[in-house]
C-alpha cells in the first residue's frame, strides 16, 4: 500500500479540479473517475437486468451485482446473507421500522438519541404513536457527548428497540456504540446503528460493534447517490418478514401464498440500482487502496487543524465535542459553528461566493438544534480529499465574512 498523499488522491475528483473548496462531504461526497468510469461502462458495455437472463451480458451484470454486496460485506466484516440493498440509509431505517415495530405491543419503549437525524427519529416517532409505544431519547452531557450515565437509566427491560446514530451529521459526535450494545444485551433490545456518518471516516467491524443492525449510504462512501447499506444478523433476518414484495424476492408463488427467496434477496424486490451497485463497488476498491487507517489518520489530524484555527476567529460559538478540546476519538470531522450576528445561511452564502461549499442550517436535526437554543448552525465537514490550504481558505472568508457584518 503506497503512503497516503492528498494532493495526488486530488487528482481523481473532477469537481475538485475546479477550484472549488468542497467542505460539505457529510451531505454527500464527491466521486472518483474510478467510480464514475465504472457505471459508464456498466451501461456501454453490459446494461442487463440481474438474475433473469441466461445470455452473456445478463451473466456478467449479474455477477458484478452480486460482487458489490460481497465486497459490501467485506468491507463491514459481515456476510453477503447479511447485506441488503437499499435506497439509501434513509430507506433502511424506515424498512427497519415498519418491519420491527409491529411486532411491539403498547407500553413498550423506544430509545433514540437527542442529536439524531430526521431520518431515524420520524420513523420511530410515528409507527410509535400509531400503536402506543414510547420514545425515549438519551440527552447530551455538556461536553455534547452522549450522556452514558442517563443511557443506563434509559435503557430497561421495557426497551425493545436502541436505534442511534454513530457519527453526529450536525455536532461530529461518536457514539460510543459498544457500551449501548453491552446496555441492549442486558435488557434484551435489538441495537440499530445509523452509520451514514461514521462509515467513511473509521474502520467499521459490525461483529466487533456487535449491534443487530447497521444502515449506511454509498453516497457519503464516494459512491453513486441512491444507493443504501442495511446489514442484519442473519438470525434477525431470516426470521423478518419482507418489506417489499414483487419480483426476484420470492422463490414460489401460487395463487394461494407465496414463499421468499434466500438471503439477502429476500428483501431486494424488483429491479435494483444495479449501475449504483456496481459503482459503488468501485468506490469500495478505491477507499480499500487509500486503507481506512490512513484515512482516518490523515482526517483526524485534518480536524485538528480545523478546530484550532476556528477558535481563533473573534466572536465563534463552536458547537461539538471539539470546542471542549481536541477533536479526536470523541467527534469525527464534523465541525458545526455560529458566527456572532451573522445567520448560518447568509455565512453559507458569502462562503460560496468564494467558490466555499459549507452547509447552512438545522442539518435534519431540528429537534437538536432547538435543546441547543439556536435555529441552526454553519458547518464544515471533512475528507481525505482536503487539505489544511482548504480550511484556510475556508477561514480567511469567515473573518471577511465578519468584516461585511460589522460594517
């Protein structure tokens, strides 16, 4: 494995070619030729539907197809059984919920966190309403990590359901995901892990997590957009009844019932994304050449330098594990801030007009953002990609940015 080296890695993201300081990877990530050649040439040379065809061109789209979710659960230390594709982590969660939840009876409880998603809190909320279970959310310590000691609290035997996120898309924080795992197995609740966030900054290992779900997205992986990781403990699997119903996911139907194919296919109804697939496991091969470590490695120092120059600009409210000290091992590369009199979108705006792309807002984290008594937050999101010139930059157009406000 060649040493790490961001400014030849550069090289093969063409929007980065432009100019453009593209700080905003925790909304999507910016995609590699190697990943775009390869759904080019998925539709020149063997656009073929999956699974149904005997002819060479079906075959070959087949296998490839099959290989992104062998390479998927490689890369997660899971089986092939064991991963589903999905639209997104977004379509995971809600699989998961309209799955789990019916087999829940009123007074049982729900535990989410205080900095989740929409995504996995509406879907919870709502099925919970709907049969009269309750939502629990664990709150944050004052250093905006997870308080572990009001999870312990929390999480009872009444608790059937944990579904948290790894990796804070508006504060950075990390979930200490084995410690809640522990917490599940004691009280006999399934651990969901939402790990849209998490996944392209740190080796992910399902077993060693031991959580009985995990959804991710191929999009925050420099994969193609639509496109969605849930793995399951095969035992959970096989015992769940499919979410969707229609072609390729069953093995017999008959007028009177209908039996499932095997795992994972069971719940891949229909045609699937297959050129997504297959890009995506080229975005998979692309990360596993760099290695996670050096990832990881480089990011975190990335994100040090990020929030040592951010706490120098007059008048910034950092809000993360970070502004309490060093980011590392308690917040990944997501940095969210205010800037005293200036609102989160106009700051968004001034930074584009320097070809800046920082994300403005509430981030899908309403519900957190109003504990925090703001209505939203200006952040800067970090990859391999970037460098300490990028966040220079990126700091220089907040003190002009300042500037224009206090005219």
């Amino acid at each position: 494995m060649e040493a790490f080296n961001a400014e030849k890695i550069r090289k093969d993201f063409p929007l980065l070619r432009k100019g453009i300081v593209y700080l905003d990877n925790a909304a999507t990530t910016q995609k590699p030729l190697q990943v775009i050649n390869a759904i080019s040439e998925y539709y020149t040379e063997y656009n073929a539907n999956i699974h149904r065809g005997v002819y060479a061109i079906s075959v070959r789209s087949t296998t490839a197809y099959e290989e992104a979710h062998q390479k998927a659960a490689n890369f997660i230390n899971a089986s092939i059984e064991e991963v589903i594709f999905t639209p997104g982590t977004t379509g995971s969660l809600n699989m998961l919920a309209y799955t789990l939840v019916p087999t829940l009876k009123p007074g049982d409880e729900i535990v989410l966190t205080e900095m989740e998603h929409h995504s996995n809190l509406v879907p919870w909320q709502q099925l919970a309403k709907e049969r009269g279970l309750a939502v629990r959310f664990i709150p944050l310590a004052k250093d905006m990590t997870l308080d572990m000691a009001k999870a312990e609290k929390l999480i009872t035997d009444k608790t059937r359901i944990v579904s948290v996120t790894h990796m804070s898309n508006a504060l950075g924080t990390i979930t200490p995901i084995q410690e809640i795992a522990e917490l599940c197995r004691r009280h006999g609740a399934l651990l969901v892990v939402d790990g849209a966030q998490s996944i392209p900054h740190m080796k992910i290992d399902v077993k060693a997590l031991n959580c009985d779900f995990f959804a991710f997205s191929a999009h925050k992986l420099f994969g193609p957009t639509g496109l969605g990781v849930l793995y399951g403990k095969k035992e959970h699997l096989k015992n769940m009844k499919p979410f969707l119903y229609g072609g390729d996911m069953i093995r017999e139907v008959r007028f009177e019932d209908s039996t499932w194919n095997d795992l994972p296919w069971k719940f891949e109804a229909g045609t699937p994304d297959i050129s997504g697939a297959i890009g995506f496991a080229a975005s998979l091969d692309y990360i596993s050449r760099i290695g996670m470590e050096h990832i990881h490695s480089y990011e975190s120092e990335l994100l040090d330098y990020c929030l040592t120059e951010l706490r120098k600009i007059e008048g910034i409210t950092l809000y993360g594990p970070g502004s309490y000290g060093p980011g590392s091992g308690k917040q990944g590369p997501i940095i969210s801030f205010n800037l005293d009199g200036i609102h989160a979108h106009d700051v968004a705006t001034i930074l584009d007009r320097e070809h800046i792309a920082i994300r403005g807002g509430h981030h899908c984290a309403m519900p957190l953002m109003k504990k925090l008594g703001i209505s939203g937050t200006s952040r800067i999101s970090l990859a391999f990609y970037n460098t300490k010139e990028d966040i220079d930059r990126a700091v220089r157009a907040l003190r002009r940015a300042r500037e224009v406000f206090s005219r």
